[in-house]
C-alpha cells in the first residue's frame, strides 16, 4: 500500500470510530509507530484529522459550537450518572463549603447530595441553585452576574468579582473538553473567567465528566491539568489517555 492510500484509509478509519490510538492504526496496516505518526502529522495539515496524546480523532471534535443545556443533559446520561454518583466521595466532612459549577454532569452530582451531609454551597447555575433551594441540610449562595441562556449559569465581571472574595473547600467543575496539551477548556469566554476563578477560590478542585470529552478540544483554557486534584470519568476512557492525564497532575477516578 502507497503512504498516500495508507493515510486515505487511517482518515476514514479515525471518521468512523471517533478516536484511534497510534498503537492500533500501526497493527492495522502493519507499519511502525513512527511512520503512523508521520502519517497523523501530514493528515493534520490536511485538515483532515486532530493529533491528541497517543492518538488522533476527527478534525471536528474540536469543540466550537457549544450545545445548549438541554441538548447536552440528554447525551451520555447513564454515564453522567455514574461520574456523579463517584463525585460524592470527594465532598468534605459535615459543614464545608463547596462551589458547583454550571452543567449537566454537575447537575446530576447537585440533585444527589445526600440529605443527612450539612454544606455550605455556592453555586451560579440557576438550575442548580433551584433544585438545592429546598434541601435541608443546605445554605445556599447564588452568585451574581449576566445570566446565559445557553448554558443557564451567571457569568461576568460580578460573577468573577464575587468569586475572587471566596475560599472553599472544594470546587465541581465541568467541562466541555480536556487534553494534556491544552488542558480543560469550554468555548465561551466568560464561561471560561468564571470557571477560572472557581479553580482559583478552591482548596481542591474535582472535575467531573464523561470519558467522550476527553480528547476533545474547545477554544478557551480555563484550567491546566496540574491545577486539578482529581478527575472523575467513567470506565469509557482509553488506559492510555487515564494514564498520560494521570501523569499531567491529576487523581482520575474511574466511576
């Protein structure tokens, strides 16, 4: 097979799957890692592929376009369930304080707070702030800003502001993609300073999300993976991708 058609084939095969590690595409067409990767790096230039750590998957999973709350609350749901139902074990003892983070995953991780747990919770998703008013063992803080309608968080320069006054025990965080290279990122900027802000008022910093957003890629940087302690996934993620993140900083917990 010419390099020319080898590479053809390894961009329809990464199309289809999602995601493909350098490892298989060299057992696949029976050629060294080192020429799968040169076969990756001319691909990329095409425009055709995205090179990520061990691997490399479509072009398009560069996240741009962001999904609405909605949209994103149906996809993947048995596996948010699970990465939220994880994320308890990282709550502090009885009478913390913790900040909640806008999204579906963390959504879930808020509704199943347990009942008999006393917390202070900060949070700037109206749909979290809602869904925790009537919790018992709860005091609830909601912090200002420009409310989005994509993602129904307060975002801004009072979100920031407020944030910058805060010490909490432990931040739950979202995001739309995480790498080793470019770390946890989302597509809009004021989501990103408010997400940024959250990791810098937190003593720890818990990320929660489902094994499909790793590798993926959104515009903006909100956090560097050594600035998280721990990252909460579920069992779809690539022994490789759990290793080398592991490797970048933090704990991944495998839900």
């Amino acid at each position: 097979m010419y390099a020319e058609e080898r590479q053809q084939a390894i961009a329809q095969l990464v199309a289809e799957h999602g995601r493909l590690s350098v490892a298989a595409i060299a057992e696949r067409f029976d050629v060294t890692t080192e020429t799968v990767r040169r076969d990756l790096s001319v691909l990329e230039r095409m425009g055709l592929v995205r090179r990520v750590h061990g691997g490399a998957v479509p072009a398009s999973s560069l996240a741009v376009i962001e999904s609405g709350l909605g949209e994103r609350d149906q996809a993947n749901t048995a596996q948010k369930e699970l990465v939220a139902k994880a994320a308890l074990e990282q709550l502090p003892p009885p009478g913390g304080t913790i900040l909640i983070d806008a999204g579906s995953t963390t959504g879930r991780f808020a509704s199943m707070l347990p009942r008999d747990h006393r917390l202070t919770v900060i949070t700037h998703a109206v749909p979290i702030a809602a869904r925790l008013a009537v919790h018992p063992q709860i005091e609830l803080h909601l912090l200002p800003g420009r409310v989005r309608t994509t993602t129904q968080a307060a975002v801004g320069a009072d979100t920031v502001a407020a944030l910058h006054h805060l010490r909490v025990d432990v931040a739950f965080l979202g995001t739309n993609g995480i790498t080793v290279e470019h770390g946890l990122s989302t597509p809009d900027h004021d989501e990103a300073a408010a997400k940024r802000a959250m990791v810098a008022a937190a003593r720890r910093v818990v990320c929660l999300t489902d094994a499909s957003k790793v590798g993926t890629e959104a515009p903006i940087r909100f956090a560097a993976l050594d600035e998280v302690d721990v990252l909460v996934t579920d069992s779809g993620i690539e022994p490789a991708d759990r290793e080398a993140l592991q490797a970048a900083g933090p704990e991944v917990v495998i839900a």
